[in-house]
C-alpha cells in the first residue's frame, strides 16, 4: 500500500520543506488539493525539492478549466517533475462551478468523461503529431499552431483519476481513467456495494478489469497519542461527517445505510445555518462505519485491514511535535507500506 502525504502551510518555504520531508520520510505520494488555493503551484516547488516522490493534485477541479487550459498545466508539471506527476481530477458540485466559478454545468459524469478524452486528445497532438481535431458535445478543439504547441515531452504518459462517489462517475473512472479518488466520506460497505461493482462495469467497456484502476482512499482516519486526543479527534471528525452528510449529492452514501432521516435532517439543519449542532447527529455507529479509529500504536493494521482489501494508496499523516512523533510516524508509515 502506497502512503500519501500532503500540506497545509501555503508559502514557498512551507510547501518545499513539506515535500521534501515527506519524500525523506519515504511517502509515496505528495498531494495538493483545490480548496482556498490553485492546486497546481504547490506540485511546482514539489518538483523543485524532490527526486522521486509522485506528485498529485487531489483534486484539481476540472469544469472550472477547459481541458486545454488543463492540459498545458499537467503537460509542464508532468515535464519539469521528470514524469512524476498524477492528475487528479474532480468535478465539484453545481453550486461552486456556476456561482463561484462561474462556469457552465451540465451532467457531470458524461460531461466528465468527455474531458478525460479531450485530456487525452490533446496530450496525442503535442507528444505523436498527430492532428488536433477533437469534437464532443461540451468541447471541441481544432486548432494546434506550431507557435502555441508545446511538443513532445520524455514521460508523455500522464496517470489520470478522477473523484468518484456516485455510480456515474465510478463508472466513467473505471473506462477510461487510470485510477479513482474515493471521498473520504465512504464506508466499507458502500465501497462493496457500490463502488467497486460500477468501476468493474466501467472497466469491462473498454475491456479491462478493476485490476487495471488505482483506488485511492476512501474514508476518514481518526488517530491519536491517547484515549484523551482520539476522543477529541472523533469529535472533530463527527463534525466533518455531518458537513458531507448534509449534501445532497452524497446522499446515496447515508442511504445506503438506510439513514435517510439523518441526512434529511442535516441537510435542514445546514439550510438554517446550524453548522455547530450538526456534529451531535453523528452516531456512534455512523463513525465506526465512515472512519477507522485507533491510537497510534493500533491504527496501521487498523488501516490496513479495512483499505487493504482494495486501496492502492492511502493519506495518514499526524502532527509531529518531536523526535517522539517523528519516531511514532515512521513506524506507521513502514507498517502500512509492509506487505
């Protein structure tokens, strides 16, 4: 199992001293998200202060960008982190595309495969010469001068995922992409009864199986030093849960569970602004289903035991006040990476 770390302070020297020590620290992957912050820029120092660890946006937004626009990013990161770039894609939800963005929307999953394919269009034009000439129902392109052609890089072959949490795009990962980004707000069930079928059935459309996707994630790790900070980060995980849980496009997860009412009532709740109160709807049960939970010295076969059965690459990281911590990470981080 590959082991995923990421930032959180967005300056030059945080995000390069993040990267390099989590290379050092023998992460496989460093990620970027797309939330206060371009998602992109980070991965620029990474590839500065790094050699080989794998560089991945998680995610990127896709329908806030043309897939040209995408392209070009992907194809110079791809180029100056010498292949070692993973575009991970996502497609938001109506609200944050329109309003915040505004961009147009459509059904996000056909919307989305179209995208992938353009992505891939494009990459073929720069790298093999052959002519640009992409048609689809949201995007067309047809004109590739010399002057604004970037051309053939050394690892043209960039990985794509995408996030999936609804059958549609779980689907549409499993065509034509290389990997998926599950949502951390998932259950091992519904990744049974859910996702892991529809990318099976994406798959066998272009003749491949699951085999041939990457999965990546899927549910919240709770963690701590002792009983005292685990309660403390359960609690702030329940609030995590009830913000997902009160959206209506990850309403098929709390159902799957035949907790409808719970969503409902969140979803009411986050309407009249009651941010604060919604973490108390989150049961016991509820937690123990969307996160794995345990001390430090339990949590790594913990993971293991529910991701390794059909995770590629996880997240974990906790704070690191001292030597102590950093001994504790390393520990961890070599347990999860054992076969």
């Amino acid at each position: 199992m590959k082991v995923q770390a990421s930032y959180s302070e967005y300056s030059v020297q945080g995000i390069s001293e993040a990267a390099r020590k989590a290379e050092e620290r023998g992460y496989d992957i460093f990620s970027s998200s797309e939330t206060s912050h371009n998602p992109y820029l980070p991965l620029v120092l990474a590839a500065e202060h790094t050699e080989q660890v794998q560089l991945q946006t998680s995610i990127a937004l896709s329908f806030a960008r043309s897939p040209m626009d995408t392209a070009y990013i992907a194809w110079d990161l791809q180029n100056l982190s010498k292949g070692r770039l993973s575009l991970g894609l996502g497609s938001q939800v109506r609200g944050h595309i329109v309003r915040r963005f505004s961009m147009p929307w459509s059904a996000p999953a056909p919307r989305m495969r179209e995208y992938i394919v353009a992505l891939k269009h494009i990459w073929d034009s720069w790298q093999n010469g052959t002519k640009l000439d992409f048609a689809g129902d949201h995007y067309s392109f047809n004109l590739m001068s010399p002057f604004f052609n970037p051309g053939p890089i050394d690892n043209p072959d960039i990985q794509v995922s995408i996030a999936g949490v609804n059958p549609n795009m779980l689907r549409v990962a499993g065509e034509v992409c290389d990997g998926v980004i599950l949502h951390s707000f998932n259950t091992p069930r519904y990744t049974r009864e859910v996702v892991l079928p529809n990318l099976q059935l994406g798959a066998e459309r272009t003749g491949r199986s699951i085999e041939d996707i990457q999965i990546s994630g899927g549910g919240f790790i709770v963690t701590g030093a002792n009983e005292e900070e685990l309660e403390k980060n359960k609690q702030e995980t329940k609030s995590r849960i009830s913000f997902y849980a009160s959206t209506r496009s990850y309403a098929d997860v709390m159902k799957t569970h035949g907790w409808d009412d719970t969503q409902e009532k969140l979803y009411r709740m986050s309407i009249d602004g009651q941010w604060n109160e919604m973490g108390a709807q989150i049961t016991e049960e509820m937690l123990e289903n969307f996160a794995v939970v345990g001390t430090y010295d339990e949590i790594a076969p913990k993971i293991k035991s529910t991701y390794g059965r059909y995770a590629t690459s996880v997240a974990f990281s906790m704070p690191i006040k001292g030597e102590d911590d950093e001994e504790v990470l390393l520990n961890i981080l070599k347990k999860l990476k054992e076969s």
